[in-house]
C-alpha cells in the first residue's frame, strides 16, 4: 500500500495547506497535474486536473483516474503509467 511519503519521492509535492484529502500533487506541464488524495486509506483518490493559465488556484477541468471504492488501493506502478 502507498503512502504520501512514497510518492514524494516519485516527484509529487506536498499541497501548502490543509486539505480534508492530505493531498499531494505531480505537475504534468501544460497546466495540467495529478492529484493523489487519502492516499493509503479506503477514500484513495487520483485525479488528473488543468487549471486556469491566469489563476493556477482554478481547477477548470477534473477526471477521476483511480477511486478506492473501484479499484483498490493505488499501485506505484499505476502511478507511474499515469505520470
């Protein structure tokens, strides 16, 4: 099972404040990032995002890549498909 801990060191970062979720984020380029929520727990979720190019805070796209209640815990190598 993943922690938030294994995928800083794949390259995602810690979000600057709280989130209900411990999210961490992967940036993708382009305005676009993975973001990995209550990673090792059954609510574990992946999200690719775009934000908005004049507001990066705005999250204007979200598609839901992983969800626990679907398909398990997360895998790095999932992870890494993704990245």
């Amino acid at each position: 099972m993943l922690t938030n801990d294994d995928l800083i060191k794949l390259g995602f970062k810690p979000i600057p404040h709280f989130t209900i979720g411990n999210s961490v984020t992967y940036d993708l380029g382009r305005g676009r990032h993975l973001s990995a929520g209550n990673v090792g727990t059954p609510n574990e979720m992946v999200f690719i995002c775009a934000t908005d190019y004049k507001d990066k805070t705005n999250i204007t796209d979200l598609v839901c890549l992983h969800n626990y209640d679907y398909d398990g815990y997360i895998t790095e190598e999932k992870i890494k498909i993704y990245m």
